[in-house]
C-alpha cells in the first residue's frame, strides 16, 4: 500500500512531561470522526525524545557517500532525514481513511520534531508545574526536587522552541492544560481550526462528557490506586488544586527551583520570588544536596548495570535469570 503524507496529514501531541494532560488532549482529538490514533498497542510513540541515533544514523550514512557522485547538500540531508520521518507516520497510521493523531508526554529534543516531520502539525501541551509535580509524586512516588527540575528543564525547552524563528510552513500551537479545563469548547476550537478540523462534524457534548483516565486522585468508586479504565467526571473533580495543600516551604521550594518558567506560560505564582539572603542560602544548601544525592544515584546505577552484565552468564546458569535460550 503506497503511502500518501498529505492524506496522513498527522496531529502530534508533545506533552511539557508525563501528568501533563497528553491523554485528555488524544481522547478530545480522537472525538472527531476524522482522527484515528496509531497502531495498537502503541500509545506514546516516543519518536523525538529517542532521535539520537536516527539522527547519528544519517550522519553516519551520509559520510559513506562519495562526493565524487555529486554535492550532499543540508537540502539532501533534509530530504534524508524527513523520509525517515514518512517512515515512522507510515508505521504509526494503520486507519488510512482518516487523520493519525499520535502523542508523548515528553518534549526532550523537541527542536529536532520539524527534522523528521516537517508537514505534521505539533500541538506543544503545557499544564502548570505545581500540579504536575504534585501528580507525580502521588503516581510515580517521584521526589519533589525531581519533578520540579524535570518540569522546569521541560519548560524552558519549550521556550526556546516557540522563541525560535521558524518557516510558516513548521506549524506548532502551544496549548494550556487549564485553558481546555476552563473553557473547553473555545479552546478546543481554537485547536481544530489550526489542524484544520472541521468544527461542524465534532461533537462538543461528547468531549464535555468524556470520563477521567489514568488521574492521581481521582479513582472512582471501589478504587484507590492510579488506573487507567474510564471513570465519570462527577462535580467534585477538579484537577486543579491539588498542589493548594503544600506547605510553605514547598511553595518556595517551587518558586526558587521554576518560578521563573512558570510565569512565562502565565501561571500565577503563589509566593512571591525568594529574597533574603538566608532564604537563598538555604536553597542553595538544598540544591547542592540534591545534586549531590542525584550524582550518587547516578553513579550506583551504572554500578548496577555494569556488574548485572558482567555476571549475567553466571545467574543464568545457576537459574537466578529467566533465559528463553
């Protein structure tokens, strides 16, 4: 089956990390008759964050290519690379009547997204900081400093982004978590009109009434840990607000670590910008600290990997490893 881009016409969504709010934004899209998601059981497909070695890959291929055969030009390499691209939206779009929405809660290398899909269009999903470091901590168990660094090293990613020049023809909207949570049919109008979706054929009451996947608080009935089958909104949902119980320390905490990222995208801060130099002292005590802990953390990992690979062949004779040899 040959395959045709244009018709693909492909809707990625990027989100600023996980807890972002990547799957609302995939489940609105995918009411309209016209979207289809990617291939089962695909449902983050991770292509931009993992493009080193699709990237050392042309580099490398490129290299062999005798210039006495002609000029290898950035406009080849460009073409190189963008087919690559075409091959990944080919795997990815199995309904070929219909649009490929594909999504990653992820935004790590984000600059290289137009290098391989210079015709898709790219949705760039922010939600504040406050409330994704609050998610996951409460999913994932991530440590505070963690998530808050993750979200601001995120954030500022997606500044540079939307800060640099591009063609008209790199089409990217930069959505707010929020803005769909408050004003979901104006927002996601907005939205539809950018990946040119018509707005006619979409039902606004079933986006309304979509239920809540995967939340960090919100479980439903009989429930009480993260999970991903679909659970009614009810009036009391409201994901928001989950960060207004932090202590003090951990709102300036927040503001020292990513204030600064978090007013960018228009996020009201809820403390003022540390000042003081005790305050700052502090802080910078604490960041010290978590970098050295980060460090060590680092360090015991590769310990581990480089001792688990080394005796792998004695665990695996003595049972302590399933082997499918």
């Amino acid at each position: 089956m040959s395959l045709d881009i244009a018709k693909a016409d492909p809707i990625f969504i990027l989100g600023i990390m996980p807890r972002s709010g990547t799957n609302y934004l995939w489940d609105l899209l995918r009411v309209h008759p016209a979207c289809a998601p990617a291939r089962e059981p695909i449902r983050e497909d991770f292509f931009i964050e993992e493009s080193d070695d699709l990237l050392a890959y042309t580099r490398h291929v490129a290299e062999r290519w005798d210039p006495m055969w002609g000029a290898v030009d950035d406009e080849l390499i460009r073409r190189f690379r963008a087919s690559l691209g075409d091959g990944l939206i080919s795997f990815l779009w199995v309904d070929r009547d219909r649009r490929l929405v594909a999504k990653t809660p992820s935004v790590r290398h984000i600059d290289r997204f137009f290098t391989f899909f210079p015709r898709a269009r790219l949705l760039v999903l922010v939600r504040d900081g406050r409330s994704v470091v609050q998610s996951c901590m409460s999913t994932f168990g991530w440590e505070f400093d963690r998530a808050a660094r993750d979200w601001a090293a995120a954030a500022d990613a997606i500044r540079r982004f939307v800060e640099t020049p591009r063609p008209s023809t790199e089409r990217h909207m930069l959505v707010r978590y929020e803005d769909l949570i408050d004003d979901l049919k104006r927002t996601l109008s907005a939205v539809m009109r950018f990946v040119e979706l018509d707005e006619d054929n979409f039902d606004f009451g079933a986006a309304a009434d979509l239920p809540v996947r995967g939340s960090s608080s919100y479980f439903g009935t009989e429930r009480d840990s993260v999970h991903w089958d679909p659970v009614p909104v009810g009036p009391d949902f409201d994901p928001r607000e989950r960060w207004r119980s932090w202590t003090p320390e951990m709102h300036e905490r927040f503001e020292w670590i990513a204030g600064k990222p978090s007013r960018y995208f228009g996020y009201t801060p809820s403390i003022d910008p540390v000042r003081g130099p005790g305050k700052i002292v502090r802080h910078r005590v604490l960041d010290a600290r978590w970098r050295t802990k980060a460090t060590a953390r680092s360090a015991a990992y590769r310990a581990r990997v480089k001792v688990g690979t080394a005796t792998r062949p004695l665990r695996e004779r003595l049972g302590l490893v399933r082997t499918d040899r």
